[in-house]
C-alpha cells in the first residue's frame, strides 16, 4: 500500500503486509538518493532493511527486497491511522485577528452551514488548537492548507470534548 506518492512534499511510503490477514506491517519510506525504500524501525537500529521498486512490461509494480531480514518487530496494523483526514472547506471556517490584531491567529470552525454555532481555534506554531478542548487538556488541531487560490482545513482525529458555542460576529475582527 502507498501512502503520499502523489505529495511532492511528503515523502513516499510503502505499507508492507507480513502476510494475507494484514494484521502486521513494516513501514518503508523512500530514499531518493539512493533509489530505495527502506525500513525506517530497522534504520534507527542501525540494519539497512528494504526494497527496490521495479515496473513489469504490462505497468504492474512489484517489490524486489534487499538481502537484509527485518531487525525490528513488525507494528499492528489499524486501518483508522491510515485513513485520509477530515477536511473542511473554505465556506465553513474563518479566519480572525488575535487579541493583539495579528492577522490569522483565530479561526472559528462553524458546526453546521447555518453558522449558528462554532469551535474557536487559536493559531500555535502551524497548528490551530481547539481553545476550550485545549483548556481541557484534549488537543483538537486543525492545519490550514493554501493549494494555489484554494483554502481547506485538515483536521486531526482527535474528537471535541467541549461542546459548540454560539457565534457572535461581534466578538472576532477581521
């Protein structure tokens, strides 16, 4: 299984199943210096574990494994952790001043396309946190990404354990 091979910036993995059932895999990430996909677990105990990827005549790609046996124990494989995030669009968010007016620092997420209730959300490093969740010690994030004119927000897994506040256009500057 692939993971981000159509992200120019992320790098490319491959999800390696130990066997049919998938309950267990190997994660290899791509070296583009070296044209392979290594074990990333078996990197960190210093064994150089992995593949090549190679084409067939027809388009189909297989794995020729490198000579080296896995050094690391194979993680549990759970189906949630590789799921696309959730994604917001531009028309269901808002961007806002601080307190201080720098510009973007809050955001209110609306719960629902009559924008009668919202989450708030305060800009920390490239993250936006849920305040009264953060308050809550529960950290609901959500990154804002920029594709050309295109704006959309990507959530984190993480549930709201506070409840939606009412939005008042008053209380936030543009």
């Amino acid at each position: 299984m692939f993971l981000n091979r159509d992200d120019e910036t992320k790098p490319t993995k491959i999800i390696l199943f130990t066997s049919e059932t998938k309950e267990f895999y190997y994660e290899l990430r791509y070296i583009a210096s070296e044209g392979l996909f290594k074990c990333h677990s078996c990197l960190k105990l210093k064994k150089h574990v992995g593949a090549k990827l190679y084409k067939k005549k027809n388009g189909e790609e297989y794995l020729m494994p490198l000579e080296n046996e896995h050094v690391c124990e194979p993680k549990i494989y759970d189906a949630q952790n590789f799921e696309k995030p959730k994604t917001v669009p531009k028309s269901m968010f808002e961007l806002y001043q601080s307190a201080k007016g720098v510009a973007n620092k809050r955001m209110v997420i609306f719960t629902s396309e009559t924008k009668k209730l919202i989450y708030e959300y305060c800009l920390t490093g490239n993250r936006y946190y849920c305040l009264e969740c953060k308050r809550l010690n529960k950290f609901v994030t959500a990154k804002l990404i920029e594709e050309n004119e295109d704006k959309y927000l990507e959530l984190s897994k993480a549930e709201h354990i506070c409840k939606p506040k009412k939005y008042n256009p008053k209380n936030f500057n543009k």
